[in-house]
C-alpha cells in the first residue's frame, strides 16, 4: 500500500514540528522537505483544523505541534488524508469476473491489516529514542541548535 503525498507530507511535517522548541514556519518545513510551500500550507491548514497543530497568526507567530498529536494513532492521522484505502475498484473496471473473484477480498484483508498495525504507533512512537539518533536527525533537518530538544521537551 502507498500512501498519497499529502499524507506523506503530513507525517513529515508532524515529525519536523515534533522535534521543535520554539515556533516554526511553513516555509522552514517546505525547505527542509523540498515541499512546495501552497501545497504544504493547505496540508497544515488541514492539521490545525484538525487540532495536531496550533497555528499562532501576527508578529511572533508560527507553527507548534500541539502535544496532545504525539499520542494520536498513525492509523487515525493517516485516515484524515487518504480518501480510501480500498486497494482495487471493480465496479469502475466492469470485470467480467467480479462476481467470482476474491481478489477484491483478499487486498481489503490487507487493507484492515495495515490499518491495524498502524494503529498500535502513535508519532510519539516514530520519534528518535537515542540521543545519537536525535541529534544526528537534528542535524539533517538544520536544527543543529536544537539537537537536545528531548531534554527540554521529551
């Protein structure tokens, strides 16, 4: 299964404000992601609405995660940007075989065994544990500063 890119991005952007301090952009996520900045805002649009970021607007604004997301489930933040996880569509193929294939079965199977899995993992869980991991993670995505941010935060 391949998740869409705005899902994808969503997750990327999670983590990044996940690892944060202080407030950030959308445009320090978009550079650090090589995401395009109107294609990232809407995504982040999106994760406010949903309340897994607080969007601080005016002078001194930006992005923080808000803490409570680090316990939501991967399966549950995923849902809100993939519009189906339904793998196969036979309808719109008019398979002369639909009737007796269990194809379409087998790949929804699959499907809710995705989903499962990734609802035992919160984002808490996707983070870095050790500190080489954090500060080395830190470093690629130019929060050198911040490389302690789990013995401030964490």
């Amino acid at each position: 299964m391949q998740l869409n890119r705005q899902t994808d991005y969503a997750l990327r952007a999670l983590l990044f404000l996940a690892m944060q301090n202080d407030l950030c952009t959308i445009d320090d996520i978009a550079k650090r992601f090589l995401i395009a900045r109107e294609h990232l805002t809407k995504i982040i649009s999106r994760l406010a609405k949903l309340n897994y970021v607080i969007a601080l607007r005016g002078k001194g604004g930006g992005l923080k995660l808000n803490p409570k997301a680090l316990t939501v489930s991967l399966a549950k933040i995923i849902k809100h940007f993939e519009p189906t996880f339904q793998v196969i569509d036979c309808h719109q193929l008019e398979c002369p075989i639909r009737k007796l294939c269990r194809l379409k079965q087998i790949l929804n199977e699959a499907s809710t065994a995705f989903l499962n899995s990734l609802n035992q993992y919160t984002l808490q869980d996707i983070l870095p544990t050790r500190t080489t991991e954090k500060r080395h993670i830190a470093t690629m995505l130019g929060l050198a500063a911040k490389a302690n941010y789990d013995e401030a935060t964490h």
